[in-house]
C-alpha cells in the first residue's frame, strides 16, 4: 500500500453521499411522517381489541333485564298458578303453561319451570300457540358493504379473543339433560336466590341464563329458568367493531394523503435544494441558481435564502480569489520587472557610481517586495482568523488612548484627542483588540503621511444611540471626490507629494473595511470642507456596533 512520503500532502477525498435522492421513489423522510401519523391511528385501531368491557357492560344489562322479566313471570305464577290445600301448596302445571304461553310469547325468551324437586314442569318451547311451536330465531349478523372492513372487524375479534384480559365462558352443551346443564343455577333459584350463568356455544355465540325462584308467602314452590341467546350483544359489539374498522379506514386514507402532500411540500423543496447544492459542488466556476422558497415563510423558505445567500458569497469570494491572484500577479511583477532590469544593466556598466545606484534601486525594490508580500499574506490569512477567532469586549476609549501615546513617542504631527464624557463602559465593542487596532493605526499612519509641516490630526470618539464612531481628520490635500469608494479596493494607493513609490502596498484600506465589516460595522471616506467649499483635508469615520 502506497504510504505519502514526508510533507507530501494528502487530499481527503469528498465524502459520497449515503444514497442518491434522485434515485429513490420515495425518501425515508416521507416513509417517517407517514410512520408517525399512521401510528397515532394505531391507537384507534388498538380500540377494537379493548371491547371486552363494552362486551361485559351489554351482558350485565342483558342479566338485568332478564331478572326484572323473570321477577315479573315468577311473581305472576306463584300468585296465580298455586293449587292444593294452604298446607300443601304446589304449582298447578296447567294455569303455569298457561301464564307462561302468554307472558313469553312477545318477549322471544325460553322458559323453564322447575318444580320444587327441580324436575320440569313446563317448557315454553314445547306450547302451542294457534297451532304453532315458540321458537327463538337468531338476530341477523350485521355484514358491511367493504370486506376490508369486515375483514377487519374479524381479524381484531379473533386477535381480541387471544389477549390475556379476554373473558371466557363455559362452553353451552344443548344436548344434556336440562336439570344438568341449569343445575348450578336451579340449585340457587330453589334455595330462595337468584342466580344467572353466561355460557358460549361452538360458534362462539353467548347464552344468558337466570333462574328466579317462585314463591308463595315466601315459601319456595318451584324455579324459573329465563334463558336468551346474546345475538343482540354480539351484534352491538359487531357493528361497533365495523364502524371503528369504517372511522380507521377513512382516517388512514386521509391521513395517508395528507402525509404524503405534507412529505411533498417539505421534501421536494429540500430535493431541489440538494440538487442545487450539488451542482455547486460539481461545478463551482459556474453560477448555479438556488431554489428561491423564501415566500413560503417557515424554516424551508429560511433555509433557501440562507443557502442562496452563502452561494452568492461563495461565488463572489471566488472571484474575489481570482481577481485578487490577478492584482498580486500584476503589483508583483513591476518590482521583479524594475529588479530584473538593474540587474541587467548592472552587468553592462562599468561605472561605481552607476552600479551604486542600480543596487540601490534593486533593494529599493526588494524592500518593497517583501512589504508587498507580507501584506499579502496578512490579507489572505485575514478571513480564516475573523471567522475562527472569539470576539471579546474592547475599549475603544482606551484603545485610541494607546495608540496616541504610540504615535506621540515618534516625530509627527499633533493628534487631538477628543472623546464625549459617558458612562463607563459606552465604548465597548464586541471584536479582536489587536485587528481593531491595526485599523485605527493605519487611519492614523495615512494622517500623518498626508499631513502638511505643523499640521494636527483630531481624534474624535463618540456614542451615538448603539454605534460608536471613531472619526480620524486630518489637515492634508483631502481625496478625489471620484476616489471615495475606490480607496478602499486591493492595490489601489493615492500617495503623498514627496513619498516614494512602493512604501504603501495598496492593501491598508482594503484590509481595515474587510476587518471593520467583518466586525459588523462600517467604515468610509470623505473630505472635509471650510466656509468657503474649499478641501481643508481629509475625514475617516469607522462605526462600530456597541
């Protein structure tokens, strides 16, 4: 495996991307918000398997209801079906069938009458009525229109009955004697209580039985066995289950929609985005359009004007590269062009005095070379150190203080000082110390080269509402009116009268607006004028947020 040798650079290749959006049918953060919204319908589908409850609730009527009717046909026969002696009294079989044809016949119920021995003395399915038996006839089932839904309604039956919480009966066995399959019930009832059983059939249908005793001045002659099939209660419970089955499956239909048009407002923006960013990626000399989404107003419209905006920057700091690589090449090559000269004719003359001034020049340019280079590299490593470094508070009372007594240790012109009295503290800014003084030193260094003998320079600091302003005037030839902006590009440089050429690379200003706006604030140019109009010098005002 090739190892890199010593100080050979290694480039990290650019990081693939997990899986090319363009390429799947639907993303995962669709998948996502149709997960969640389809879990919270979960919980109204998890509903059809807690109906055991509702299910209890309709048998315990279904008992109810049973008592008071068999209360009522009990309280009938031991008042009106009694034969015998007053101390042998029984039930007459006859005037029984008779009270029960016609208290059953409306009511769809089986009765059965015990005797006091527990043996059957009559059973309602066995009257005639108009020449036709009593029969019980089963409720319809209730069937949908949808077989998903009744699908539905089956599958979470079946699911319900193999839960934990689900109650279960004894099994209804038609085919054993009737004193054996009510005895537990019929014992109760012929002891003076009444007692009820829920029993379920094969087909998983519900039997609902209640034994009421039958008295005659609270003496117990016989039992009365009332006994109904629970169709209505599954029915209830059936068409319960069909309209939650119905409610989900509309819900899920709509929220399946809405789902995927919410996904789509959110990831097909987010896609072309990405598709944008990408081509940024791809080809960066080409200016690639970001998505304008900032009329939706939420955080997708946020995050295209920011990526429009960081693109627009990216691009303009390309350019701003290469333009600048051209200007470094351009200011670069005069002094090597003015070196490479003199050294060619230094060859060619014999003269000292001659050579003298040739090698003169040559480290003339020299020195301006290595200012020009240094320059340079300040320039060029001044983004990355605003962008990495952490802004505390500065003074910048006690900043220009520092720099005066600087300036005032060397021979120059005077500076006045003059700053507003405030508060503590109103000339704090949040920034770099050492960058904010390389600016307020070069404004100064700029007066003092273009202040005339005996001129001064005035300093002014002052607070206005958020912003404080240092402002740096001078008595010099002031600026071209036209040459207000232009000061402040690279290279640019507008020399005093006398100054020889090359000791200012041009990069002063340029660096000082790039420091002050990185800091947030502002910094421009003007000239400063008496009654007259006339041009009396030149003003630098830099503002700063507080």
């Amino acid at each position: 495996m090739h190892q890199p040798s010593e100080g050979q650079a290694t480039q990290t290749p650019p990081l693939p991307l997990v899986q090319k959006w363009h390429e799947r049918r639907l993303s995962r953060l669709t998948l996502r918000i149709l997960g969640i919204n389809v879990l919270a319908l979960g919980i109204l589908l998890g509903g059809l398997l807690f109906l055991d409850q509702y299910r209890e609730g309709l048998i315990e009527a279904k008992i109810a209801a049973l008592e008071i009717e068999g209360g009522i046909m009990a309280g009938a026969i031991g008042a009106g079906a009694v034969a015998g002696p007053p101390g042998g009294r029984r039930l007459d079989a006859r005037v029984s069938a008779d009270f029960l044809r016609r208290l059953v016949r409306p009511r769809r119920t089986w009765a059965l009458l015990f005797d006091g021995r527990g043996l059957v003395m009559v059973d309602s399915r066995r009257l005639g009525a108009a020449g036709r038996r009593v029969e019980m006839l089963p409720l319809p089932t209730p069937d949908s229109d949808f077989p998903a839904i009744e699908f539905l309604a089956r599958w979470a039956e079946w699911l319900a009955r193999t839960m934990p919480g689900w109650e279960s009966y004894p099994p209804y066995r038609e085919q054993l004697e009737l004193r054996a399959l009510y005895g537990e019930e019929l014992g109760y009832a012929l002891a003076g209580h009444i007692a009820s059983s829920v029993r379920e059939t094969q087909d998983g249908d519900l039997i609902v039985s209640v034994a009421m005793p039958v008295q005659r001045f609270k003496r117990v002659l016989g039992a009365l066995v009332l006994t109904a099939d629970g169709a209505d209660i599954q029915q209830s419970v059936r068409e319960l289950q069909l309209a939650i089955g119905q409610v989900f499956l509309l819900a899920l239909g709509v929220t399946v929609l809405l789902s995927l048009y919410l996904a789509g407002t959110i990831v097909r923006p987010i896609r072309q985005l990405a598709a944008a960013a990408e081509s940024v990626r791809r080809r960066p000399r080409q200016r690639a359009a970001i998505p304008d989404f900032s009329s939706r107003r939420d955080e997708i419209g946020e995050l295209s004007a920011v990526l429009g905006n960081m693109t627009a920057a990216l691009y303009d700091r390309l350019e701003a590269i290469e333009a600048f690589a051209a200007d470094v090449a351009h200011e670069v090559r005069n002094p090597i062009t003015s070196i490479r000269s003199a050294v060619e004719t230094l060859e060619r003359q014999p003269e000292p005095a001659q050579q003298q001034r040739l090698m003169a020049i040559i480290a003339d340019d020299v020195q301006r070379l290595d200012r020009l280079i240094g320059d340079i590299a300040d320039a060029s490593r001044l983004d990355a150190e605003l962008a990495r470094a952490e802004a505390f508070p500065v003074d910048l009372e006690a900043l220009t203080r520092t720099l005066i007594e600087v300036e005032h240790q060397e021979d120059g012109p005077d500076i006045e000082l003059e700053i507003a009295a405030e508060r503590a503290g109103a000339y704090v800014v949040p920034g770099l110390e050492g960058r904010l003084g390389q600016v307020l030193r070069n404004l100064l260094d700029n007066a003092v080269s273009f202040s005339p003998p005996g001129g001064a320079i005035e300093l002014d600091v002052r607070r206005q509402l958020d912003r404080v302003r240092v402002i740096v005037s001078d008595q010099g030839p002031g600026l071209p009116e036209d040459k207000l902006e232009a000061i402040f590009e690279r290279f640019y440089s507008e020399r005093p009268e006398g100054e020889a050429f090359g000791r200012h690379s041009g990069l002063g200003l340029s660096i000082s607006r790039q420091i002050i706006e990185a800091h947030g604030g502002a910094i421009w140019a003007e000239n400063r004028h008496d009654a007259d109009g006339t041009v009396v010098g030149a003003r630098f005002t830099v503002e700063l947020p507080v």
